[in-house]
C-alpha cells in the first residue's frame, strides 16, 4: 500500500465515493475440467536467478509495467496497469497514480496462503523449474513451471522430492480469473507439514486510501475476495467483503493440491443492486438521516453536535449534484427518485463522514 496525498477537497469527494459506489461487485464461481497446455510463447522470469527469499525473489523485476492494463467493472478510469510477482504462487494486478490520485487498486490472485514456492537452485535442487510470463491485447498468463517447496527443505533430508506445475490467467474480456493445475508431485511429509493448514486458492480486488497531512492519518480500504477450500475435487466456495471494521471469519483451506487439469474460474460481475457498499471512513460510523426514505428536506443526525461546515449529495456516478454549507440540512427535493450518497465534514480540511439515502 502507498501512501497518497490531499490535495483538494473536491478530489477527495469525488474520488472517495466513486471508488465506494464502483466496488459493487460479485464474484461468481466454477469448476471445470480441462486438459492443461504448457505455455508455449513466454518470457522466462526466473532464468539465472538464485534465490529463495521473497524480497530477493526478482530484484528488480518483481513490479513491472503491463503492455496491455486490465481494468476491472466499474473502474474504467483506474486501469490496473502493474504486474507484481513472487515466491508465494500468485500474482498482483496493481493501480497506482501517487500523489495525483488518493486511492490505490489491487487484484490479487494466489494459490498458496503461505510460505514459498521457487524453481530456483539450491543443494537439495537438481530439477531446475521456471516462472513463465505471457502478455497479450485480451489477457496475461504466468506460468509456476516445476517448481519446488522451500518447506520441504525442513523436512526429512531436506531433499526437494515435491513438485507442482500450474498457471494463473487474467482473461480482460470476460473479466474472470483462472487457475489451471497441471501435474504435481507431493510428498506425504510435505502434505502432512505445510497442505493440512497453508493451501488455499482464490481472489481478492481491494481499494486502500490513505491521507497523510500535518495532523493525522487516515486510512480506509474496502476488499471483495471468493476462496474455495475443502475436497479439491469437489471444493466449496466462500465470497467476503471486508473492511477495516468487520470481523474476521474462518476460512476454509483446500484439503490438497487439485488434481492434473483441474480448473478454478472465478468471474468479476457487476450487481445489478443499487444497495452500493459504504463503510464508515477511518473507524466512524456511517452517518444517519432523518427521514430516510426522504421526499424533501433531510436533517443529518449525528452524536457531534457542531454544524457541518459542508454537507454534499453524490449520485451513481460518483460526482457531487448538491451542496448545502453551514447547515445540518439539505433539500433533496429536486433530486430524481434513487439511492445517493449523503457526505458531511466538520472542519473545513478535515475528512468526510458518509451514509446511505433513499430519495422517493
């Protein structure tokens, strides 16, 4: 996560609660069978290198530009245009336009929870692998080619005997994710030490904010992830939206590694719901109206009791359509019938506060 900065208020708005309104998604999963295909056109990632460490994993390398960005439903205007990979099986699609923009995007897809893969030499390691990464208009491709456990160094002799091949592909039209499991080779000792509690496969898109000014940080971050976990070959699915206020909840581990040609596709929809998804910002709850359902005039009801210096109304498409200054009310009277988003803010540099209206 990078650290952004303020700039002007009316950024701050309309980027906040466009960012909010946007992350109206769902992830919608499948389990396909399917012959699995070596990649044949790539860049070989990992040739020369020797090394086991993450932080050392590709040097330089490891946060590179796309060719070709990805952009996520609802985000047209952040395409995420950075790729970052590494020793733990999985990669990260990246936005990121510090300082000019407050929010960074993420989209996250792995296969092991824990701990490090490599393909890299060792003593114990005489079957060199590779990562492989392929780039087109309509998608990208990264290829884990045999490659080995650090774990597995601990166990036993040290001997690296495990093995897994599987790849990882973003398909930019269909907005969907795929893991694709090719042979693998694992040892009872490794499947007993590190699979019984570390495997897990799955996807998470995520916007973070952070404000760093003179008299405070303020952070928030929203995030939507689908895993599977259970019987590989016949896996449950779990989605969870999160936020810096929820609690954490049990996640289900895979109880192996997915057979040769097994499939996971998890697939990015925009719902067609206007309940849009708006947490607290930086710890505070949500503001309250009243009335709410409203036809005309709204009075925000909150435990401070100071005059906003500024109150705002946001529309669907993340902009600012009315303003009320100096005021704990606003006429929404005008306003077509719909759901918007209703900001106030106390001091006059000072962050929003936001709830949810239902105009009739």
């Amino acid at each position: 996560m990078k650290k952004t900065l303020l700039l002007t208020a009316i950024m701050f708005t309309s980027s906040i609660m466009w960012s909010q309104l946007d992350l109206n998604l769902e992830i919608n999963f499948s389990h396909l069978q399917r012959d699995y295909q070596p990649l044949e056109e790539y860049t070989n990632l990992t040739e020369g290198l020797e090394a086991w460490g993450h932080q050392d994993f590709f040097g330089d390398n490891e946060f590179f530009e796309l060719s070709s960005p990805y952009v996520m439903p609802g985000f047209e205007s952040r395409p995420l245009n950075y790729i970052e990979l590494g020793a733990y099986g999985g990669i990260i699609l990246e936005y990121e336009n510090w300082p000019t923009d407050l929010y960074s995007l993420g989209l996250e897809a792995v296969v092991l929870d824990y701990g490090l893969i490599s393909p890299l030499n060792d003593p114990g390691n005489s079957d060199q692998g590779a990562i492989l990464f392929y780039e087109g208009v309509n998608g990208l491709k990264v290829e884990f080619q045999n490659v080995a456990f650090e774990s597995e160094l601990d166990i036993g002799d040290g001997s690296l005997i495990s093995r897994i091949n599987f790849q990882i592909a973003v398909d930019y039209a269909q907005n969907c994710v795929e893991f694709h499991f090719g042979p693998s080779t694992i040892s009872p000792e490794l499947q007993q030490e590190y699979f019984d509690d570390y495997l897990i496969t799955g996807v998470g898109f995520d916007w973070y904010y952070e404000e760093d000014n003179s008299a405070q940080t303020i952070e928030d971050w929203l995030i939507i992830f689908g895993i599977v976990g259970g019987d590989p070959a016949n896996p449950n699915f779990q989605q969870l939206i999160e936020g810096p206020d929820s609690d954490e909840e049990d996640i289900e581990h895979l109880d192996g590694i997915p057979e040769d040609g097994t499939v996971y596709r998890f697939c990015f929809m925009q719902t067609t719901s206007v309940d849009e998804i708006v947490p607290g910002i930086s710890g505070k709850e949500p503001l309250d109206f009243f009335p709410n359902p409203a036809s005309g005039t709204v009075r925000i009801g909150t435990d401070i009791e100071a005059t906003p210096r500024e109150i705002i109304a946001i529309g669907k498409s993340g902009k600012v359509i009315l303003q009320a200054r100096e005021s704990r009310e606003i006429d929404v009277s005008n306003l077509p019938a719909g759901t918007y988003i209703i900001g106030a803010r106390y001091d006059e540099n000072g962050p929003f506060q936001y709830g949810k209206l239902v105009k009739q």
